[in-house]
C-alpha cells in the first residue's frame, strides 16, 4: 500500500522531469522512424532537425509552465526528503530550461548554416536538461548519481557528435576519460559517507554529522573524494584540465551547452549537498572549497590572458566564473544560493549570446574562431559587435553597459561579505582576478572596434534564429541591468530547505576583523 | 527668476532630467544622425537625418540650459541637499534612485555642463568618423560625469563612475591617436584596480549598515572601527587617487591624454576624483582621513605632485602632455586643500577644480586647434606664431596666465585660498607649495615664448589660419569664464562655504571622527 502511495507522489514530485523524457523519447522515435538517405556533407537525417529543434523548444516552454506552476502550488517533494520541492529546485529548473532552450535555438542556427546536426542531437540536449532537472531536485546521493550520470552521458555523446571533425572525436573521448575518472571519485565518495553514515540521503547524513560531531576518517575521505568530483564537474582547477580542450572541439552550441547549463546544475546539486548535508562539518572543508575558489580565479583569469583562440579563452573565462561562484558555495548561507541562482541567469544569457555570435563569424568552419575573425566586426556588423561588447562586458562585471553581469557580482560580493564570517580576502581576490579579466575581455572589445576589418573577408550571414537569440539575450541583459528586481526576486524565493543550527564557519582570513565591527554595532 | 523656476516644478525634476536626457539623446543621435563622413567618401550613399554631430550639440545645449535652471533654482541660505529627488530603485537590498546637489557639487555639475558643449564647438572638426556613435558615447559619458557629481546613494554612484570608464575607452580608443588602444588599456586596468575595490569597500559598509540602505547620509551614521575606517579610507582613496592622477598614480593621464581626441581629453581632465574625495571619502571616514600619519601621507603626496608634475610638464616637448603633466601639478593643489582640512583650504580646493577644468580644457582645445591646422602636438614644430595668428596668441596667453595662477584670472584665487588655508595648518606645506606657483610659471611662460615668440622657422607656420568665428565663440566664452571667476569668483565660494564647512564639521564632530575614537594605531 504504502509502495503505491509512494509512488503516486514520486510521479507527482517528478512530473517536470516525467513530461521531458516522454517528449524526449517521442522525438528520438520521430527521429528513426522514417532514416533519410545520406547526402555527403549532410548529417543522416538533417532534414528533420530543424522540425525537431523547434519541437524542443517548445517542449522546454511547456516543462517551463509545468515548473511554474508546480512552484505556484508550492508542491512538495516527497515525504522521505529523497525529492526536494523547494524553490531552489525550481528556480535552478528555469534556469536550466531556458539554457536548454538557447542552446537549441544555436544548434538551429548553426544547423541552418551548416546542416551537420542529426537529429538526435536535439533529443540528447533534451535527455541531458532531464538528468540535470534531476540533479536540482535530488536530495539523495542515490538520484545525484543518476542524475550527474544521464547529464554527463548525455554530453560525452554531443561533445562528439560531429563525426566528421577529428578534434570533436578528440574532445568526446577526453571529456568520456576524464568524466569517467570523476564520476567514480563522486561514487566511491557517495559510498564512504554512506559507510559512515548508514545513509544517502541528504537529510539523514546532515542529522548523523549533526550528532556526530567527530566525524571520523572514513566521513572525512567521503567528503574529499566527493569534492574532488563535484570539482571536475564544475572545472574547478586544478581539475580544469580537460575543459579547454574539450570546449574548442566540441561543436560550437554544445559548447555553449556546457559552459552555462551544465555548469548551472552541477552548481546546484554541489551547493545542495553541501549546503544539506555537510553544513555541520563546515570546519572541514571550507578550507578546502575557499582554496579551491582562490586557485580557480587565479588560474582561470591568468591562463585565459594569452589565449588567442576565443573558445579556449571563454573556457578559461568560464573556469574564471566557476571560482566566482564558488565563493558563494565556501559561504555556505542562503545568500549564498540566492546569488548562485542569480549568477546562473546572467551567466547563461551572456554565454548563450556570445556563442551565438561566434558560431556567425566561425561560418561553418572546422577550425577554432580566433580573435583575427572579429577584427573589424563593428565597421561590418555594427549591431552585432554591439551586442557581444555587451556579452563580455557583462561576463567582465561592468554595471549598466554589461547590465546583469555587475549584479551578478554584487550578489556573490554580498554574500560573501555578509556571511557570519565575512569573507573579505575571497571578496578582494574576486575583484582583484576581475581586472585580470578585464584585460582579455577588453582586448575582445578593442579587436572588435578598434581594429580595421580584413580584406576579403566574406561577411558572415546571419540567420534570422541567430539573430533573434542575441537581440533577445542582449535586451535581456540590458533590461535586467537596470532593474533585476523581478530575477532577485525569483532568486530571493529560492532558498533550499536547509537546518537551522549551522555551526559558523570558521575564517582563515582577515575577515574576522570585519566582524568584531558587525558585533559592534 | 527662482521664483518661476520654482513655479515650474524644476527643483523637482531637474536632476533626473539631466541625467535621463543625454541617455536619451544617445539612441537619437546613433539612429537619427548623420555620418558625415559617408558624404566625404563618395563609395557609400549618404543616410539621411541631420548631422550627428548637430544633434549631439544641441542635446548637450540643452544639458547646458538644464544645468542653469538647477543653478536658479540653487538657494545660496539653505544647508544641505537641494533638487533632490529619491526614488525607489532596488527595494531588496535598499538602493535608492537619490540624487541631489549642494555648495560643492553644484559648481562641478553646471562647469561640466556648460564645458561640454563648448569643448564639442572647439573640437568640432576633430572627429570627422563615425560621428554618430561618437555622439552617443559622449553623451553616455555625459551622464556618468552629471551622475558622479549629484548621486547621493552610493550604489548609484558607482554605477555612474563606471559609467564614465566604458565610453572612455571607447572614445580613446576608436577615435583616439595611433598606438591608441594601448593607452586606452592601461587607462581601464589602472581606474579598474582602484575602483573595484571600492566596490567591496561599498559592499562591506553597505553591510555594516544593516544592509538597507546606500544613502550617503545614512552611511555616515554607521560606528565603524578605526581599522575598518583606515581600510575602507584605503579603498575609496585608491579609487579617487588613481581617477584623478594623483602622483604616484598618474602614470595613464598623459598617455591616455596624449592619444585621446580633444574633447575626450578634456573630460579625462575634470577633477571628477577630488570631488569624490570631499564628497564620499572623508565625510564617510573622518577619522581615517584626519589621522596624522595618513593625512600627512597624502599631503606630502599632494606636495609631490605640485613639484614633480611642475618639472615633467617643463620637460614635455608634446603640448598635450604638457598640459597633462601641469593638471597633475593642479591636482597637487586640490589635494593639498582637500586634506589641509580647514573650511578656506576646502573651499579652494572647490573652486580650484572648477577652475583647473576650466583652463585645463580651454588649453586643451587650443592645442587641439593648432593639431587639427599642423597635425602635431610638438613644441619644436611652432615658433613665432604670434604674428600669424594674433586671436589664439592673446587667448593662449590668457589661458596659460591662468594656468600659472595670476592674480586676476580664476587659478589665482583656489590656489591663493588652498595655500591660506593650508598655512594655518601646515605652515612649512603650505611654503614648499608655494614653490608650485614658481614652477609653473616656468612652464607656462617657457611655453609661451617657444609657440608663440621665437623665430618663425617652418614655413608651414606662414599660412596657419587664425581661430575662425566658431573657435573664437568658444574661446572667447573662456575667456569669460577666466576673467569673471578672477574678479568676481563670489558666486561659487558663496555657496560652497557653507558646504565645505559641513566636511570640515563631519572631520570634526561625526560620530565616526577622530575625537571620539582613538586613532588607529591603538587600535585592537
């Protein structure tokens, strides 16, 4: 009896998720059904891409609805506390939805260029947004294994999914070897604390670590292996390796794909299972994640400096962005998530636009888009230049001409600094790598409008799909600069359900001077 | 006047006018203007619409006007904040849209207004490409000027001061001379260290006030240690330092100068980080900014400045950077009246940074006349051209008379207060200052004698045209402006008394001064 009523409010908690895979599924049967003959230079299948893009996209808007109201009716996860129903899910569920949803409209218009997407590269997207859905709602390591492993498996496969492209092939198997090794950290650290713990999920581990302050080796090892894994997920440094060279062979919209919307979830389930179940062992390892930020801003803003290839240099930016962000996980409050919540947001619109506007200029090439190809780009395509000035400058951080991006800092800043124990080095180390930044986000700019065009250089065409995502996501941006109220407020209610008595921090910083200032008062 | 002024609303709309219309004005010009340079270059049809650079003039007329109606409805009696305006913005974390003028920042907001459109006539054909995103940036620049100057919630402020960074940079670096974007770079990186900063220093005390609100008012009431006021002092200062020039940090200003158009050159040159200094960093941390070792720090920095920007501006063979190099020598002064810390030394300073954008600009545009008639800026390349060009050799005399601080021209009279006030502080300061005067006289007349007096040499010299009607509009518009503030500088030092005693009382008697806590050394 029990068994049914569970799984009744299983389907219920999971009916995003649910809906997503049907429409999934039905569309790779849509995909097989009737194969294509094979025209050279074409993917198998290309011809029904497009119909089965757009399809996507609707089904992302319609999961989109689903989610809002399943927030609306503030629907519940399950009893057991394995599914989260909490704002946070959700909020990180849009999140991912409209990252899906651009990502989809770049594969549609690189694919209108180029017709090298087959079918199921849309699908995969799709299956991909499915397990990270998951990962936002899991509150069990149980589902954050399932989920992380159907994101992952899902993007090994797109990273790939060019066949004709050798460096494609080269980036899936690096990005397959190097997930692989990384999940199995994750795994072996899910079974140790479970060892320790005698439980997975979230809630039960924070009860034990709660009563259980000691700790103990094994829990210790748990939590180490676990970091080491959510590091690789995120492309933390020094576990960044693989991400340049796995951003610049994948094709260009899987790129985007991974840069902002995987990136999102895996900061989800990181800060949730941080935040749930290990927020008592704080002690232990903020250390850890506050070196693992400094070294992960320093590392990603200092080697994106030399790079001239613009994907390897936005891998950089976003290993850069994923130290950011960390900041906000080592304070561990609900600041904290708003501002990752938040980040997220800008972080996607920025990228997406930006991909969008190299995918134009890279013109179908199997070859990296360089800073050479935007010499220029202002005198040819004033609006376009325009619009990727205010993608880097939004990635850079500046108020209103890089509208979202400067709140986005300002909400990381004001967690940081408003935590129990003010993190004013992490604070200043943020900013200090930010005008490292500015460097190579500037010599973008200047490339773009102080630098002559090249002769001969074929204007590149733009599609009306392109063209429409950057001026949506440039608007968006600009918009949401100068009144990011409705954003923070969907942020702002996005709190996830966390214990109350959270031991503090502990501060291996000048911070503490700070504070003896807030007691003051 | 007042009175219909203030019958109008003014008083209520003023300011958010003034910050909304040149933004406004941007969208126009970029997509109604005219590139006039399409019609030069016969490949390209010409777009319609008026020129760009028309609309650009007549929106910051208007600017222009808008500021004289702010400085109407001004009432001299009054203390505090006048025209302001508070609107809701950001209710989550309490950042309000709050702006406001009083005795200090309405001279800086009607002198930046009214430079504007005289410093676009000056340089009118210096800019010939591309001149409708050119306008916009101006005008976006614009904005950010106004905004620094009347933003009384420091989240607002900050928007603005960056606000000024971005079109800067594009302006130095499309526009601007060869080798341009490098400077443009530096420009960026160096103002972005300091303001950054600042940024975490906002943060942290917008945090130690409770976190809901930015108001300046309402800030300086939060109890900050002495630790947290030296770093937080630490932070704003960097930021204003690096902004202004202030030596060590003046490295970017006469590159970034140098390699700028005329007009941008003249904006990068407004004192817009010594007002910030009066207005944010010492009212908010009195006690920092009064202690000893920290104001003796900056004083001597600001006693530097005057020598050494002094002697680099006597050593320039470029006329751009010399003029540089001598606004950095007059930054040495506001700074020095700044921290002297007495209401006259305030009060100088004040209308010291009036003055210095005055004649920082006015000099800017005549080189820029003589750039836009030889295509150089080199000393070498002039020589006797008093006798070809009469009007620019009396009106470059004018200005360089002012510069070097005669009595009766406008330098004299912030210097002659800064160094008054400065006496009574800081007697042997105020005399080794004093030097400053010598030096740039030095300069100046060293300058005047090898444009205006030596031989004429270069034949190319023989056939320069003398200013045409619009340049001597403008100039003769200086001129005014030099020898009004000269002779009669009341209208200013009238309303900034009042002001400057305010920061004077807020060193003295705030709760964050140096009298009630102890000084930071003794701190924990």
């Amino acid at each position: 009896m029990g068994g049914v009523i569970q799984s009744g409010q299983l389907f219920r908690a999971l009916a995003p998720e649910l809906l997503m895979s049907a429409g999934a599924l039905v569309m790779l049967l849509a995909s097989v059904w009737n194969p294509q003959r094979n025209s050279p230079g074409v993917a198998e299948g290309a011809e029904k891409t497009s119909t089965l893009v757009r399809f996507g996209i609707v089904l992302c808007a319609i999961t989109a609805v689903v989610v809002i109201i399943a927030w609306g009716d503030s629907v519940s996860g399950t009893d057991d506390l394995r599914i989260a129903g909490d704002g946070f899910r959700w909020a990180i569920d849009l999140v991912v939805l409209l990252g899906t949803a651009l990502s989809l409209v770049l594969v549609e218009a690189d694919h209108q260029r180029s017709g090298a997407y087959s079918p199921e590269v849309p699908v995969l997207m799709l299956l991909a947004a499915v397990g990270m859905m998951v990962l936002a709602a899991a509150r069990d390591m149980m589902f954050v294994f399932i989920g992380i492993e159907l994101m992952s498996l899902a993007v090994y496969v797109l990273a790939g999914v060019n066949r004709r492209s050798g460096r494609g092939a080269e980036a899936s198997v690096k990005y397959f070897l190097l997930g692989s090794v990384s999940t199995g950290f994750l795994l072996y650290g899910m079974a140790l604390i479970f060892g320790a713990t005698g439980s997975t999920r979230l809630a039960g581990i924070g009860t034990w670590v709660a009563a259980n302050p000691a700790l103990g080796p094994m829990f210790i090892v748990g939590i180490a292996l676990l970091l080491v894994g959510f590091a690789f997920k995120v492309a933390a440094a020094p576990f960044h390796l693989w991400t340049p060279d796995v951003y610049d062979g994948a094709p260009l919209p899987v790129t985007a794909f991974m840069a902002a919307v995987v990136k999102t979830a895996a900061f989800a389930s990181f800060g949730r299972v941080m935040l749930e179940a290990f927020v008592g062992a704080a002690p232990r390892w903020h250390s850890a994640v506050w070196w693992l930020a400094v070294a992960t801003m320093v590392v990603g803003n200092v080697l994106a400096l030399s790079q001239r290839n613009l994907v390897r240099m936005l891998a950089y930016s976003s290993i850069a962005h994923t130290g950011y962000l960390l900041v906000a996980i080592v304070v561990a409050s609900t600041a904290g998530t708003t501002a990752v919540v938040f980040y997220t947001v800008s972080y996607t619109l920025a990228t997406m636009g930006a991909f969008g506007v190299l995918i134009i200029v890279g013109a179908g090439r199997d070859r990296a888009v360089t800073l050479d190809d935007l010499a220029g780009l202002w005198i040819v395509r004033p609006w376009m230049a325009t619009a990727m000035a205010v993608y880097v400058l939004a990635f850079l951080g500046m108020p209103l001409v890089g509208g979202m991006g400067f709140f986005a800092k300002w909400y990381i800043l004001q967690a940081a600094l408003q935590a129990p124990a003010p993190q004013t080095v992490l604070a200043v180390v943020l900013v200090l790598t930010s005008v490292v930044s500015a460097a190579y986000y500037l010599l973008v700019i200047s490339t773009m409008f102080m630098r002559p065009p090249v002769e001969g250089h074929a204007l590149p065409w733009v599609s009306p799909m392109a063209q429409s995502l950057i001026a949506g996501t440039t608007l968006a941006l600009l918009i949401l600069g100068l009144y990011p109220t409705p954003v923070i407020r969907m942020a702002r209610r996005a709190l996830p359900t966390i214990e109350t008595d959270r031991t503090p921090a502990p501060q291996p910083s000048a911070g503490r001077r700070l504070q003896a200032a807030t007691t003051a008062r | 006047m007042r009175d219909f002024l203030l019958s109008l609303g003014v008083a209520q709309w003023v300011l958010p006018a003034m910050l909304l219309w040149p933004v406004l004005a941007a969208v126009v010009v970029r997509f109604g203007g005219r590139d006039i340079s399409r019609n030069e270059s016969e490949a390209e049809a010409p777009s319609g619409g008026p020129d760009a650079r028309v609309l650009t003039l007549a929106a910051l007329f208007v600017e222009a006007l808008l500021s004289l109606a702010l400085w109407g409805v001004y009432d001299p009696a009054v203390r505090g904040w006048q025209a302001s305006v508070d609107w809701p913005w950001l209710s989550d974390i309490g950042a309000r849209f709050s702006v406001g003028v009083d005795g200090i920042s309405l001279p800086m907001v009607v002198m930046t207004a009214l430079l504007m459109p005289a410093a676009l006539l000056g340089s009118w054909n210096n800019v010939r490409l591309r001149t409708p995103a050119f306008g916009a940036f101006v005008l976006l620049l614009t904005t950010g000027l106004v905004g620094v100057f009347v933003s009384l919630d420091l989240l607002l402020f900050y928007l603005a001061w960056e606000l000024m960074l971005i079109p800067t940079y594009f302006l130095v670096g499309v526009w601007g001379a060869a080798e341009q974007s490098r400077a443009s770079l530096r420009y960026v990186l160096f103002t972005l260290v300091g303001s950054l900063l600042m940024l975490v220093a906002i943060a942290a005390l917008w945090n130690l006030g409770g976190g809901t609100t930015f108001h300046l008012d309402d800030l300086r009431r939060v109890t900050l240690t002495p630790r947290t006021q030296f770093l937080m002092f630490g932070a704003f200062f960097l930021a204003f330092g690096v902004k202004s020039a202030l030596v060590p940090f003046h490295t970017w200003l006469p590159d970034a100068q140098g390699a700028a158009p005329t007009l941008v050159a003249v904006t990068l040159g407004l004192k817009v980080g010594a007002y910030a200094v009066l207005r944010f960093a010492i009212p908010l941390f009195p006690a920092a900014a009064a202690h000893e070792t920290i104001r003796t720090v900056i004083l001597v920095l600001s006693l530097i400045a005057i020598v050494y920007g002094a002697l680099l501006a006597l050593a320039q063979r470029d006329m751009k950077r010399m003029v540089s190099y001598s606004s950095i020598s007059h930054l040495g002064f506001i700074m020095l009246g700044c921290f002297a810390l007495t209401q006259q030394s305030v009060q100088g300073a004040v209308i010291s940074i009036v003055n210095s954008g005055i004649t920082t600009s006015a000099l800017f545009l005549l080189v820029g006349m003589l750039e836009d008639r030889r295509g150089t800026t080199d000393m070498a390349a002039f020589g006797g051209i008093a006798r070809v060009v009469p009007v620019f050799a009396v009106m470059l005399t004018l200005v360089m008379l002012s510069t070097i601080g005669l009595p009766g021209t406008n330098g004299f009279i912030g210097e002659f207060l800064v160094l008054i006030g400065t006496y009574a502080e800081r007697p042997v300061m105020a005399v080794i200052a004093t030097s400053g005067v010598v030096f740039a006289a030095m300069y100046g007349l060293r300058a005047l004698q090898r444009i205006l007096f030596d031989t004429l040499d270069e034949p190319a010299n023989r056939t320069l045209t003398d200013l045409t009607s619009r340049e001597r509009l403008v100039m003769s518009g200086f001129a005014v402006a030099i020898l009004y503030l000269g002779f009669a500088p009341q209208a200013i030092l009238q309303r900034a008394a009042r002001a400057s005693q305010d920061v004077i009382e807020a060193v003295r008697f705030s709760p964050n001064a140096a009298v009630i806590l102890p000084s930071v050394s003794e701190a924990p």
